[in-house]
C-alpha cells in the first residue's frame, strides 16, 4: 500500500468547471445506470456530486456514469474535483482484476488511449468523502434533454 501525503479534507478543495471534451475516461460505464443518474440530474436540474479526476491528464478517478450522464444531456462543463495520485489510493475492484494490471500510470495510460477498462475495474479511495455541489445545469451549458 502506497503511504499518502497529507491533503486537506477534500471538502475544503475547489471545484472546477471543465469542459466535457478535455475529460478522458478509463472505464467503460453501465448504460442503464448513466441513464438513470442524467434522468435524475435532468428531473432536479442540479449536479449534485463532482467527478474526479487526475489533474494533469484529466483522466477520470471516480465518476464514469456522471460523466456519462454529462454527456447525454449534452452539458459543456462538467463540475470536477481535480486531484492526484498521492492523494489516492487505487486498487483493482473487480474480481477477475488479476487479469488487469491497475496502477496509476496504467489509468492514465488508458485514458489517453482510449483502451478502457470494463466497468468496475479501478477502485479509489480519497481520504475524505467527496463533497457535494448544488450547482444549475444551466450553468453548465445545458444544451438538450434525454
């Protein structure tokens, strides 16, 4: 296990606006359940919960389905946590995940190329819960609906 260095609560870290085609996902997502969260954003036009994402790469860390979601309902920007390695920790989560090598650097090596894991593959866990956002999907460009 990787030794972390201290960071403050990540409630205490910003919050930034990035557009929708600078994020790079690693995962592939459930299309049922990315669906289901734009649905639920739509329905109460607010996002709720920030993706996360590796601040240099811009590789997701946590949010697959969200970005997912962002997608589908055609957002520009998308409400995002930007973090790095060392201060997450990351497994495999899956588990036939001996089949998939799981290592920072291989995450960003697949955002970058497009080669996404299955669903479910990575796991981190960030030394504090994620916050939460209350913020108007039409600050975030809504363009569409489902």
């Amino acid at each position: 296990m990787t030794k972390l260095k201290p960071s403050p609560m990540l409630n205490l870290q910003p919050l930034h606006l990035v557009r929708l085609d600078l994020i790079r996902p690693n995962e592939q997502h459930h299309p049922e359940h990315a669906l289901m969260l734009a649905d639920t954003i739509l329905r109460e036009q607010r996002w709720r919960v920030p993706v996360t994402l590796e601040r240099h790469s811009l590789a997701v860390m946590d949010g697959h389905h969200r970005l997912e979601a962002a997608r589908r309902l055609k957002l520009k920007l998308v409400p995002c946590l930007l973090l790095d390695y060392s201060q997450v920790e990351v497994s495999a989560w899956r588990q036939d995940s001996q089949d998939y090598l799981v290592t920072p650097q291989e995450i960003v090596r697949r955002s970058a190329s497009g080669e996404l894991y299955p669903p479910k593959t990575t796991r981190h866990r960030f030394p504090s819960p994620l916050p939460d956002c209350d913020i108007s999907l039409s600050l975030l460009g809504l363009e569409g609906s489902l």
